[in-house]
C-alpha cells in the first residue's frame, strides 16, 4: 500500500509541477491530486523538496529505461546517439511533465535537485564522451 501511495504521490508532484512550476508545487496540492492524506505525505518525504527530487529521479529512470535500450541496440556511436536521443525525445513527449521536471523545473528546485540533476547530466556527458572518442573525424 506504501509503494501505491508513493506513486500516487510522484504522478501528482509531476502533473501539479506540469501545471504550475516548482514554484506552484505545494505538499497540500500534492497531496489534493494524489487522493493521499497529509501524515502519509510526511511519512514518504520530508518535504516538497524531497518529495520533487524523488518524482525527478524517476522521471530520469523512466526516460533512461527507454534510452538506454535504444542506444545499446545500436553499433555505431553515431546511430547510438541519434536512437538514444530519438527515444529520449519521444518518451518525453509523451507525459505531460516528464521533459520538463528534469530539464527546466529542476532548475528552480533546491539545491539537492541541483547536485542530482549535475549528476545526471555529468553520467550523460560521460557516456557521449565515450562514444565520441572512438569515432575518427573526416
């Protein structure tokens, strides 16, 4: 029942933040939309911070479940990049918040978010690096 409520919870902060920004995300509009009660509110996160910072990790679970996959079934890093991206871009579309929670509302989050969203992108960066370095200009 914990876990059901926490992804009542998670779908709630993503659609309120879709609607209103990280600025709007409040824990009583969370918890108005997730049909959940304010103590189980608290007993799943400690605040809006941590219970955005949960909804963006996955949200970058989801969007890397379906990139990931892409990726590796390709050869050449330039097909890598381009199915990963591909797939990347259309997961995203597909949810209202899921593109943009990670990629712009982050930005406005605390400063947990922040280390978790460069931590993310440097593993991004890393992985495109790695490609890139076998690949031979001309």
């Amino acid at each position: 029942m914990r876990e059901v409520q926490r992804g009542r919870l998670l779908a709630a902060a993503v659609e309120v933040v879709a609607e209103s920004g990280y600025a709007g995300m409040s824990m009583a509009r969370v918890t108005g939309r997730a049909g959940v009660s304010r103590g189980t509110f608290y007993e799943l996160f400690e605040d809006r911070e941590d219970c955005f910072l949960a909804a963006f990790d996955d949200s970058i679970i989801r969007i890397a479940s379906v990139a990931a996959p892409a990726y590796e079934g390709e050869q050449r890093w330039e097909e890598r990049v381009r199915a990963g991206l591909t797939s990347m871009l259309e997961c995203i579309g597909g949810g209202p918040g899921l593109g943009s929670l990670p990629v712009v509302e982050a930005l406005s989050a605390g400063p947990r978010v922040l280390d978790r969203r460069a931590q993310w992108l440097a593993r991004l960066t890393s992985i495109i690096e790695r490609g890139s370095s076998v690949v031979k200009p001309g």
